[in-house]
C-alpha cells in the first residue's frame, strides 16, 4: 500500500463526503460525539454496500486500510 502525498486531507474530505452522501441518502446521522474511527468505518461499509467502492478481503480491513481506501476514494470526488 502506498502512502498517497496528501493523505490526511484526503482522508477529511472523504469523511465530509461521506457524512453528506450517508444524511442525504437518509441511511445515518452522524453525532457530534461520534469518533472519526466510527465515521470513517461506516463511511466505508455504507460506500462499500452502495457499490461504490470496491471492499477490501475481509482479513485486511483495518483502520490503516480503510483510511486509504477512503483517502483513493476522495481523491476521485
């Protein structure tokens, strides 16, 4: 897995589009109180459900892995 250059602004974007794209769909609601690692992991499960992106083997799926994940994903918004 190669780091992207711009990692951790990506990574926010994805978490802004994805916290748009799961309220608009009416599939969540996210919480002041909810962590990045919880938002992050639905993000990826509801982008994952919808066929948006691919799913990692399930053996890989890590915070790690789905940061990046997310991070490609953004990067193509």
């Amino acid at each position: 897995m190669k780091k992207l250059k711009n990692e951790k602004e990506l990574l926010k974007k994805a978490i802004e589009l994805g916290v748009a794209y799961g309220e608009e769909r009416g599939a969540v609601e996210f919480e002041a109180t909810d962590s990045a690692g919880e938002k992050i992991e639905y993000i990826y499960r509801l982008l994952v459900h919808d066929k948006k992106i691919q799913p990692l083997p399930e053996d890989q799926v890590s915070q790690k892995t789905i940061r990046h994940k997310l991070a490609i994903w953004a990067s193509k918004q």
